[in-house]
C-alpha cells in the first residue's frame, strides 16, 4: 500500500497517510467506518472473511486495500497481519469489529459448541487481532498507535436470552482496560466503543423493526439512529492527538431503552 500523500485530514506530519485497519469491513459499523476514514484520507485496510462485500466496501478508493482473514483462526489473522505490514508498513489504528450475536436463548437451551464459536469470534478473535497490531505497533517507528474495540451497550446491561454474546462483550471491556494499561511503555492506548441499535442488517435480525424483546417479555419497537454516525465517533477516537484518548464511549440512539432496559 502506498501510504505517501494522503489528503489533509488522515495525514500525519511528514505527508504520510495514516493507517486504519478494520475488521469485519464488509458490511454494517466496519463498513460505515472503513468510509468515514476513507473519506477522510486515511488509508484503510480492509479485513473479512469474503472479499466481495470487502471490495463493495472499498468502491475503487484509491486509500483502500483488502486483505481476506477470518478473525476466529489464529493462523489466518497471523498470515493476513503478515500481509499488512507488508502492505502499509505500519499500523496506525485498529478497529476491532468482527463480531457475532450468536445463539439465542436461555443458558440450558444454549448449545455449548455455539458458546464457544461465540466466544471464539467475539473474544478471542479480538484479542488475536489486538496482538498482532500489538507486536506491529511496539516495533514501529514512530511507535505506538490506538487500538478501538466495538463492544456493545450489551457490556453494560444484557438483553434478554443473550448469555453468550453479552459474556462475549463483558470479556471484551476486560481485554480493552488491560490493552490500555499493557500499551503505556509503548504509546499504545486501546478504547472501547458501546453501540446501542445502529441500524445495521444484526440490528433488523434482533427484531427491532417489528419490537424487540424486553425484559418484561414483551415485544416493543426500539429506536435506531444511521450507522454512519458510528464511522464519525471512530474516527473522532482515532484523530485525538496522541496526548489524549477516548476509554470509554456509549453511543446510544436516542430514548432507547438501554439505561432500564424495559
């Protein structure tokens, strides 16, 4: 990837482009995200399993490569983080996506192998992404970088029948303060966004267009608000200086029932 002479607003001083790398770039938030930076001059790395959503995502942008990788197998993401560093020769920014919602149910109806692939997606899918960009962003130069995790409001309250996608999310809170902590001696900082009913195709398959289940049992319609508006919060995270960063960011459409959750 040539990362020289990128447009004002993903620029670093010296004319370089900055670098996202986003997984689960080819649909929903990982796709509203990869085009906010796009659009922004960043060069942006897009990572999924399929390559045709990907290249839908990229639409011909000059900033964009894509680089397939199934974020559940170890081998694939170590072979395709090989690939990007060979590509953009830095990380700049991580923006973990990729993500399942998993089976649905109560925990004795829960399949233990469908546990486990949430888990394997969710959590440690991230934290195998998180370490690659890790190791590339300690040796760097100039070092350091941000890592962003997309959590989910489902860190904070759960929804109903969602044992493993809501673990899945606590876990990653965890794995987002530990990051943050393990990256200070390298300038490596690692923030973690909570989004609550982005209109999204997983947010139609909870059944918030029809009612979503609430805590009472019911089925009531839920507000959502433009996925676009996730791109521009990550890419606020993203373009802080390096002297300061976002921990922490619940992104909510407005008068959902997140704070009593039915």
């Amino acid at each position: 990837m040539d990362v020289q002479g990128a447009v004002s607003g993903g620029g670093r001083p010296g004319g370089t482009a900055r670098v996202l790398v986003v997984t689960g770039a080819g649909s929903g938030i990982g796709r509203a995200v990869a085009r906010s930076f796009l659009a922004a001059g960043w060069a942006v790395v897009l990572t999924g399993r399929r390559r045709e959503p990907l290249e839908e995502t990229a639409g011909g942008a000059p900033g964009a490569r894509i680089v397939p990788m199934d974020v559940a197998d170890a081998q694939s993401v170590s072979e395709a983080f090989r690939e990007i560093s060979r590509l953009a020769g830095r990380i700049d920014v991580l923006f973990n996506n990729a993500g399942t919602f998993g089976p649905r149910g109560e925990v004795d109806e829960i399949d233990p192998l469908e546990w486990q692939r949430t888990l394997q997606v969710n959590l440690t899918g991230t934290y195998l992404c998180a370490a690659e960009a890790f190791r590339i962003m300690k040796r760097q130069r100039p070092g350091g970088g941000r890592i962003i995790n997309n959590g989910s409001i489902s860190a904070h309250a759960p929804r109903p029948l969602s044992a493993a996608y809501t673990a899945s999310k606590h876990a990653v809170t965890g794995l987002t303060r530990s990051l943050d902590l393990d990256g200070r001696p390298y300038g490596i900082t690692c923030g973690q966004i909570d989004i609550g009913n982005a209109a999204t195709e997983l947010l139609a398959g909870l059944g918030t267009d029809g009612g979503a289940l609430q805590a009472d049992g019911s089925l009531r319609p839920e507000p959502s608000f433009p996925v676009e508006e996730v791109g521009r919060a990550v890419l606020m995270m993203a373009e802080l200086p390096a002297t300061a960063t976002v921990n922490s960011l619940v992104l909510t459409a407005s008068g959902m029932p997140f704070a009593g959750r039915g």
